[in-house]
C-alpha cells in the first residue's frame, strides 16, 4: 500500500480535534432500537451538537451487503460497524447507532478503541418481542421457515456491563426513555433539551402512520392493530382475535394495506391496493383481510402488512396534501379536498 494512504488512515485523530461520542443502541429485533435512536438523535441535534443517525439495516446495505446473517457474517459486519462508528467519531460527530450486534468482543472492541463510547441495552422481554413482530421474523423463525434469527437459532450474548439498561417496554414511551439516557449517559444530571422537529423517515404505511402519532399536535391517528403477511398465515383466528378484543374491534371496520413497496419519500403507489371499508364481524373482518393480501398478488411477501383500524363515519370534509405537486414535482404543497357539497377544491 501507498505510505501516503497510510496515513491517511491512521486512527488517531489531531490532539486539538474534539472526538465525538458513539451512542451505540443494542437489544434484539422488535426492542425499539430505531424509534429510541432517532429520538436521541433528534434531541443532540437540538441541543446544537453535530450529530449522525446509522440503523443496522441500513448501515450492513451500504457496507456489507455481500455478507449473509450467518453468526460468523454477523460478526464480520458488526466490526466493520464498529469502525465505522469510530472514524465518524474521530470527526468530532456523534454517533447514534441502533443495532443488533449482540457480540461480547465487538462491545469490548469498542470499549478499548472509541474514546465516547457509550452502551444502551433496551431489554424487552420475548413474548413482548413476539407481540411486536410486525415484520414476522419471529413467526417465521419458530416455524423453521427462517434461520439465523438472533434470539432464536442465533445466540445473543446479551450486554453485561452497558452504561444503562432500560426495560423498553409497558409504559415507557421513546422520549421518556431519551429523558433517561440523557440524564444518565449523555449529560448525566442533565435534563434533556426539547426535540428538535423530527426527519420523517418513510416505513410502509402503518409505520409511517405510527411515527406521525408521535409527531403532530393539531390532529390523530386513529388505533390500529397491524401484523404481517407471515403473523396471519400462521395464526389468522390470534389476530382476529386481537382485533375484536380490542374497544373498537366491534366495528365497523376498515381492513387496510401497507405493502413494503406502496409509499416511500419520492414516489407513490397510492390507490394501487385495496382496502376494505365498513367491515362487520368476525367473519367479514377475516375475508376483508384475505382480499387486502389478495391485492398484493402475484407474490405477497411476509414482511407486507395489513393493518385494522375503526372504520371512521360522518365524516364533513375529506382530502389529500402532497408536496411537492405529484403531477409537475414543483417545491410546493397542494391541498385536494371535498366538502359536503361535492366540490372540489385545490
């Protein structure tokens, strides 16, 4: 190799250079790993600090897409993470990365070599894991129809010495559970600044729905039970079940879609799949299901979703917002909407 490319990628940062710290997020699949990072995220932000938000996921896309979920290839990608995080961090930038990564080296790894390095483990118990299984990895991996799903034929050695453990689940909400890390590992004694406005990340359309519930002040999203393609092929009459249980469940009802592909931040498939209003009873509910599924034929995938909600009536004004115009792409919002009277109006 070049000296010259040597040095240049030498560790050690100029003595002058402020490290940054890496606020690494562990737990298994379902725990919160994302929402909780994002909210940390949105609030280093805001108390003015240069700060970059990586999702597992997405980070092994970017650098170590040719690598498999095998434990071994696990552990391949969860070093490169590591140093990733740690050149960031050598930049002077703080670091929220939200993984799963459940090896004991690459945590020692990271203790010995990242000057800001923080842990927080969100422990949540499996049947809780179970219950939040929207993508169905669970489902499938209990029925033998996936493999190397940390938790279940993956071992997960679970952290032992995190800087702080947080129980991610019952009544602690993203942002009480930012409150505490602030409090306790970011700037201990501390109370954490009000979040900035968050980035809007696009999931399927429950999920983007979700994050939206968080967000905004003026207006609400109407409950919803959600499960995947995979969680209803396994136990259609549980989440049936789920649905009617629920105080709401006696209906109507609105069976609605949220396929992996159907909305995302530059393009839309709105209209493309069906949904099924004004549903009553434990019979209709499961057939307006199968009609949902149905529609993302020829081949609906396991982690597509379906989502219940209360079918909403008299409703007095209806419409759409989109920006930027979805026919020209100019940087401009538009207003659709019907009144009572039948108009149009943009």
């Amino acid at each position: 190799m070049d000296t010259s490319l040597l040095a240049v990628c030498q560790r050690t940062p100029p003595a002058s250079a402020r490290c940054g710290s890496v606020f690494w997020i562990t737990g298994l699949s379902g725990a919160g790993k994302t929402t909780v990072g994002r909210e940390l995220w949105s609030r280093l932000r805001a108390a003015g600090r240069t700060a970059v938000f990586l999702d597992g996921d997405v980070l092994r896309d970017a650098i170590a897409d040719e690598l498999g979920h095998c434990s071994d290839d696990r552990l391949r990608s969860a070093r490169r993470n590591s140093r990733t995080c740690r050149l960031l961090a050598d930049q002077g930038l703080d670091v929220v990365y939200s993984t799963i990564s459940m090896f004991q080296e690459v945590r020692q790894w990271n203790r010995e070599n990242i000057v800001g390095y923080r842990e927080i483990y969100l422990r949540v118990p499996m049947h809780e894991l179970e219950r939040r299984d929207h993508k169905g990895i669970y489902v499938l991996a209990r029925s033998g129809k996936l493999a190397n799903v940390v938790g279940i034929d993956v071992p997960a050695e679970l952290p032992e010495t995190a800087d702080l453990v947080l129980e991610n689940y019952g009544e602690l909400d993203p942002e009480s559970a930012v409150d505490l890390i602030w409090g306790r590992v970011v700037a201990p004694g501390a109370i954490a600044p009000k979040r900035a406005a968050p980035a809007m990340g696009f999931g399927t359309k429950v999920e983007t729905l979700a994050r939206l519930s968080t967000t905004i002040s003026n207006a609400r999203v109407l409950p919803q039970i959600c499960f995947s393609v995979a969680q209803w092929r396994a136990d259609a009459g549980s989440v049936v079940s789920e649905i009617l249980d629920t105080p709401w469940g006696c209906g109507p009802l609105i069976a609605r879609s949220s396929a992996k592909g159907e909305d995302g931040r530059t393009a839309s498939q709105a209209g493309k799949y069906v949904s099924v209003a004004n549903v009553l009873g434990e019979q209709a509910l499961a057939n307006a299901i199968e009609r949902v599924i149905a529609s993302y034929s020829p081949d609906p995938g396991p982690g597509d979703q379906v989502f219940v909600q209360p079918f909403l009536e008299s409703v007095s004004l209806a419409g759409v917002a989109f920006s930027p115009d979805p026919n020209s792409g100019g940087p401009y919002v538009i207003i659709n909407y019907d009144d009572t009277s039948g108009r149009t109006i943009s």
